[in-house]
C-alpha cells in the first residue's frame, strides 16, 4: 500500500529533486533569474547545473549589471544577448566534461519552463521527462518537447502554493 507522501513527512522523488534544484540555483549570479536544473536516472542525480557566465568570465554583477535589463529586454527574448549559460545547458556541459553517459530515459529537473534552446539541447540529450516550476514565455519550447515526445511536468512553486 502506497502512503501519502506527507503522512510521514516524506517528500516524494519529484520533491525531493526540485527541492536540491532550489539548493543548486543559489550558486547562480544571474541578476535577473536565479535557475537551477539537474539530471536524474533511476532516482540518481547525474549532474546539476545553474545559470551563469562561461567558466573563468566576468559575471554581470561585476560589468556593471545586466546587459537585457539594462536594454529593457523582455523575458523569453533575445536569449542569445545574455552572458549567461543557461543551467539545462551547464547540466548537459557537466555530463560531456565529467564522461557522465546521458543514455535511457532521463529526467530534467528545472525551477523554471526550460527556453527553446535548452529545450532542443534537452531533447538531443535524451531527456524523455521534464519537471519544471516556473513558467517562461517561449511557446516554441513547448511545441519542441510535444513533437519530441518529452513529458512535461509542471508543479506549483511554493510561492503558487501558498496562494
């Protein structure tokens, strides 16, 4: 018999994980939106990635701000304006540098909906399962992972559940 996940306290592995992508989007130095994303494979963290500039670069903080807000950039546009790497793609960068196989089916957890280039990124990365919080304004995304066949699961933020 299955128990209900709050009955002992206990999160269940959707959870669980969104809960470690809130930890790992605190190393982000994004001034906009602080993101974090991980992979899993049968319940094991793979790798983790979170939103930031190219190893060994300047963050935006330190140049002054942010170049699209500085620019009145709306969300979900212009992505390729932003310094930052995006924390699906540093998640798909870590497995590559780390020889870490991203075979069979595997789970995207992410804090926010991942953009359009995250998402065929995520796609060619064998991602068959997406968990997300947050939405994000890019509907090619959306009509990527349809095609694609990616399940996309998304969850109420905390903030969404203390409505």
């Amino acid at each position: 018999m299955k128990r209900h996940p709050h009955a002992t306290g206990r999160p269940d592995w959707d959870d669980y994980f969104m809960r470690i992508c809130h930890v790992v989007a605190t190393r982000s130095t994004c001034l906009r939106r602080k993101v974090g994303a991980l992979l899993v494979k049968d319940r094991r963290i793979l790798t983790t990635g979170y939103n930031g500039p190219p190893q060994g670069l300047q963050h935006c903080e330190d140049l002054g701000g942010c170049y699209r807000e500085q620019n009145k950039i709306p969300s979900g546009q212009r992505v390729e304006l932003c310094r930052a790497v995006h924390a699906e793609q540093n998640a798909i960068v870590q497995a590559a540098v780390h020889g870490v196989a991203l075979e069979g089916h595997i789970t995207c957890y992410c804090t926010t909906q991942p953009c359009v280039t995250c998402a065929k990124m995520l796609v060619n990365a064998n991602v068959t399962r997406i968990v997300y919080e947050g939405a994000y304004p890019d509907e090619l995304a959306l009509q990527i992972f349809e095609e694609a066949g990616v399940e996309l699961c998304r969850r109420p933020s905390d903030e969404e559940r203390d409505d």
